[in-house]
C-alpha cells in the first residue's frame, strides 16, 4: 500500500489509545508557551535547542528531561489546554476512546494542587465527547522510583475527589523507572486501590524483566500491562498471557527512542500478534518520541509488514481491552 493509502487506512479503523501519558503530549512549543505564561525559567534558548535535547539512551535519560518539562504546567487551564490539545491530535487519528495516565506527584510535589491537575485534565476530557466524539477516562499512575508510602499519601490526598470525577477517574496505575522498583514494592497499595473498586495497570517488561509482568499480574492484579515486550523471553508467562488474553500496551516508536529495540525492523510486535497474544499500539509520549498513535502504527506497519487484517486486529484489540 502507498503511504498515503496505508495513513488512510488506519485512520479509518477505530481505535482506542491506552497507553498514553498526558504529560507526555507536552510539545516543545507548549512548553516554551506555559513557561513564559507562568514565568517558569527553561535552561533551554529556543524551542530548537529543546528539541535537539530530545535524544535519548535509555528510560531514565528521557524521564530525567521529561519531568523537567512538566514543571512548566502550573494551573488549571494549563492541564486543560494541554489535554485538550491531545484530544484533537487523536480525534484526527481516529482515535475514538482514550484512556488518559497522568502522575500527580509529578506536580503535587511541585506544590501544585491536586484538584488543579484533577480539574484541568478532567475537564478537557469531558469535553472530547461532545466536542470530538472521543469518549474515555483516567488512570491516575503512581511513581514507582518514589516509595509506596508516598503513593499511600497520593491516593489519600486524591480519594476526597473520587465522588466529583466518578465519571472519569477509573484506574489506577504504575510507571516510571522500573529498573530497580519492582511490582512487588507496591504490592500494598495496590490491594487498596483493589479495594476501592479501581481497575488496574501497571508498567512492565519495558526495560524490566518478564518476571516483573508475571508480578505485576500476580502481586498488583495488573489487568492490563503497559509494554510488556520483554514477556517474550519467559514461554510459560507468553502462554498465560495468550491463554488469558491480557493486553499488553505496546509503544512501538517509544521503545526505539529509549533504545529498548535498536530499529523497528527488530520489534516483537509482529510475533507476539501472531502468538495471538491481545497486541494494541500506543503512543506513550508522543510529543517526545516522534509521533501519535497514527504515527506509530504507519511506522510498524511499514517496518514489519503488518496485513490489513493484522492491523485490523490490532485495533479491534483495542477497543476490546478498554475498560
Ligand atoms: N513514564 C512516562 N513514560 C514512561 C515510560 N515509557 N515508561 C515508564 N514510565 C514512564
Ligand atoms: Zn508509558
């Protein structure tokens, strides 16, 4: 297929996106925008400058510059706009529900109050049915290089909000560095979250082992997880997953920007689909690694030689893992 007739072709095919961080739809211009506006100092000349910084070597190298970058959203209509903005990039895609992670510690511990981050992003959110026929909600992701006591104070200071986004707020979930935080250290407030009635997801096998996604199902009650390529190297947790049909998340241009692959050429993504394994593509950040959810389905469908009726079932995979 051309290209042209391939962009077409996946913007035609419903799709659900649910494994994006908002935070990470932050473009270089809306940073530069919001600082000025906030009077926020950038160690950054021009908006080129930042983007040349946009090189990255592993997870790490990326979430050090990208929680710089959100030090920049301060109020409401900063969450708003930025949401917002999101919201219309995957309308055009033809995303028709998205399922939204943000990290409210990431401003929390900036001083920023919860109900600003809540109201902003929640806001805008409410608006994409009617505005763009985006239907969706939140996942409110905790940081897992912080410890599990400060997710405890997380979710306390965010329940007294539960009754007022009950529309929207329907999962908790589970990112940043995973190296050396493993599921098991939020096994805890997991349970709780459990508890509470919320649905679950929780980043593994991005950078992590294939012993981090068997624990993350087992330990957190993970439904669904957000990468999980390295399953891979464990064949009875790649049975279990086919067997149970638990979605794994995948961000094909994300793990070529932090290096997890070396070129899309070398991405399971095409293997872990023909084991049958529930594969769905997802843009992860998309304002830092190069492209939103059309972007990373053109690339991988180029780079692997996906079919129509594979990227048909990668899409149908989706809206079948939405909660
Ligand atoms: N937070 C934002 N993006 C992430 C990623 N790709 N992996 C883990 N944590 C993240
Ligand atoms: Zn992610």
């Amino acid at each position: 297929m051309e290209l042209q007739e391939l962009r077409s072709f996946i913007r035609g095919l419903p799709k659900a996106e649910l494994h994006l961080h908002i935070e990470g739809t932050l473009e270089a211009d809306m940073i530069f925008a919001f600082a000025q506006r906030n009077q926020v100092p950038l160690p950054y000349a021009s908006i080129e400058d930042l983007k040349n910084a946009y090189q990255f070597t592993d997870l790490q190298s990326f979430l050090d510059l990208y929680y710089a970058g959100a030090a920049v959203l301060q109020t409401e209509q900063d969450f708003y706009e930025m949401t917002w903005a999101y919201l219309e990039k995957a309308a055009a895609d033809g995303v028709v529900h998205a399922e939204i992670m943000f990290d409210p510690q990431t401003h929390t511990g900036r001083g920023i109050p919860m109900e600003t981050v809540f109201a902003g992003i929640a806001g805008a959110l409410r608006q994409a049915k009617p505005g763009l026929g985006i239907s969706g909600s939140l996942i409110l992701s905790f940081l897992r290089h912080l410890s599990e006591e400060n997710a405890f104070a997380t979710l306390e200071q965010a329940l007294p909000l539960r009754e007022a986004y009950r529309d929207v707020w329907l999962s908790i979930g589970l990112d940043s560095s995973e190296k050396g935080n493993p599921p098991e250290k939020f096994e805890r407030v997991f349970r709780r979250c459990k508890e509470l009635g919320f649905r679950l997801v929780a980043h593994a096998g991005e950078e992590g082992p294939a012993s981090y996604v068997r624990d993350a199902l087992d330990l957190l009650g993970a439904e669904r997880i957000d990468h999980g390529v390295r399953s891979e190297e464990d064949p009875a947790l790649m049975q279990r997953l086919q067997q149970e049909q638990v979605p794994l998340t995948v961000c094909p241009l994300s793990n070529l920007k932090l290096c997890v692959v070396g070129d899309l050429k070398e991405h399971n993504l095409k293997r872990l689909l023909e084991q049958g394994i529930c594969v769905t593509i997802n843009s992860d950040e998309p304002a830092y690694f190069g492209g939103y959810i059309l972007d990373n389905y053109v690339a991988t469908a180029q780079a692997l030689g996906l079919s129509k009726e594979q990227l048909v079932q990668l899409a149908a995979n989706s809206m079948a893992a939405r909660f």
